[in-house]
C-alpha cells in the first residue's frame, strides 16, 4: 500500500535531514597550544592492539632485521625484493599478552657459490618492550 501524503512528507522531511547532516563538514581536531601532532612512532597502541603495534615498530624492526639478514648472507651475494619503501616482511604473528611481534617475510634472494639465486624466508621476533630483535631465524623454504 502507498503511504499517505502526510507519510511522504514525513519520509522526505526525514531523508532532507539525514542529508543535511550527512553534508555538514567535519571540524577539524582542536590541538592544544605547545602540542605536537603524535607521529607513527608515538603513536598510542593498546597492550593487545596487535594490527596498531606492528605497524608502530615495524621501520624498527625492518632496520634491525635487515643487518641480520645480511649477515646471514655472510660474503656471498643478496638482493632485496622489497617495495618502493623498503618492506620486507610480508605478516607477522604474535600470542596474546606477549610483547613480542614475530615479522615474517621472503623478500631476499642469495646468491650461492655456484652462482645459483636462493629465495628465502625469514623471522624476525621483536619485543616491543624492549624494542629490539631478540630471536632470529633465516631458512630456504620447502619447494
């Protein structure tokens, strides 16, 4: 059944409403005076925010991790396959109410002694707490 003409005008004074909200722009953020904006790395995370606190210390722990991997490349040849900004792991992993992150990744390629170039994976456990790698683990993956 159609709706009656005092409906519709119901229906519609209530569509212009939301419309009129939906349109309104949105008020900047006040910043208090001599606040800095937080940058990334100030940026607060909760205890168990694990998608907040991988991004927050993943510049560090790529840093770190990449001096490790080329060490584990010893003299032979290695070329990173990251992107434009340097990424290296592909995801990570973490147990709930551990303050460590577990970074994963396969974007490095050795070269051995005989000139043949080796995919590998690697691992990267960093402590948020104590904000360094504290495990390391650097493999050629099963084929």
């Amino acid at each position: 059944m159609w709706p009656s003409s005092s409906e519709a005008k119901k229906t519609n004074t209530d569509t212009t409403a939301k419309t009129s909200v939906a349109q309104q722009q949105p008020q900047p953020a006040v910043q208090k005076k001599n606040e800095q904006p937080k940058s990334a790395k100030e940026t607060e995370c909760k205890k168990n925010d694990f998608d907040c606190l991988s991004s927050k210390y993943s510049s560090e722990a790529i840093q770190q991790c990449k001096s490790l991997i080329i060490e584990a490349a010893g003299s032979n040849p290695y070329e990173f396959h990251g992107g434009w900004f340097g990424e290296i792991f592909d995801t990570y992993s973490y147990r709930k109410n551990d303050p460590v992150i577990r970074y994963i990744g396969d974007k490095v390629t050795f070269t051995n002694d005989f000139g043949v170039k080796i995919k590998m994976k690697y691992e990267c456990a960093f402590d948020t707490q104590k904000k360094k790698i504290v495990d390391f683990n650097i493999y050629r993956p099963a084929a």
